[in-house]
C-alpha cells in the first residue's frame, strides 16, 4: 500500500510541520548559531567535527526540512517516513543521553536544560510506529 493509512496522517503531518520548521528556523543562522549548533552536536558526535559549522548547519537545515516534507507527503509510504523519523530522533535522543548535565544524576529524567531534548523521545516513538504499523498492515494483506 503506497498511500498511507488514514490514521497516520494526524502524527505525520503535525509532527512534519514541527519538524519543517525547526529546519526552516535554521536556514538563515548566523555564524555565532551555527557554531553553538555545531559545536553541542559535535561534543556528542566527535565525527561531526570535519564539517564546518556553516555547512554542518546547512546540511541539517535541509535535512530536517526534507524530513518534514516526507512526513507531509502522503504519497512517501509511512515505513519509510517512520524509519526516517526514528533515525533523525534517535540522533536526539543520543545527544539527550550522552551530554552531561541534560539528565538527572543516576536518572534518565531530564534536567531543566534537558527537557527540550528529552522531550524529542516522542518523535521515536511515532517513527516507530509508523514503521510497525506499516509491516504489521502489510502482512495481514
């Protein structure tokens, strides 16, 4: 079934929009942003480090706008919008789990300056969603 079942279309498209957005937000950053957005991406993903942060913004700019997209796009089938969005947020939450001070001591539960990561575990949990439901729908037809 290429066109996505019609109870996906409420998770896809709000969590689509937020995401075009957050990419969009980016589109025009400034040297000073793109070094902050670089330089925390970078203190959890040392590989990120070759990039510049000008391009490491840019790259992710678009990223996050094509996933957005993607999640918005009803004919992009909803297994792989999911496994797209569980990608993109398990990078998100990898970053919630990996940099100090985001999380309680001895605690998965986020710290105030770690809410606004934490709180991207929803995304994980739609993508995954989509996926299971997809191949559990796929192999009951």
């Amino acid at each position: 079934m290429w066109w996505p079942r019609w109870s996906h279309l409420p998770a896809r498209i709000t969590t689509g929009a937020f995401i075009f957005n957050s990419g969009y937000s980016k589109r025009g950053a400034d040297e000073e942003t793109a070094g902050q957005l670089h330089g925390f991406a970078a203190g959890t993903y040392p590989q990120l480090k070759k990039l510049p942060p000008s391009k490491f913004v840019r790259l992710l700019s678009t990223g996050e706008m094509a996933l957005g997209a993607a999640l918005m796009v009803p004919v992009v089938p909803s297994v792989l919008a999911g496994a797209s969005l569980a990608v993109f947020s398990a990078g998100l939450v990898g970053l919630y789990l990996k940099t100090p001070g985001m999380r309680m001591e001895n605690s998965l539960r986020p710290t105030q300056e770690g809410l606004s990561l934490a709180k991207d575990v929803w995304m994980l949990g739609i993508g995954a969603s989509l996926v299971l439901d997809d191949l559990v729908e796929r192999r009951r037809g």
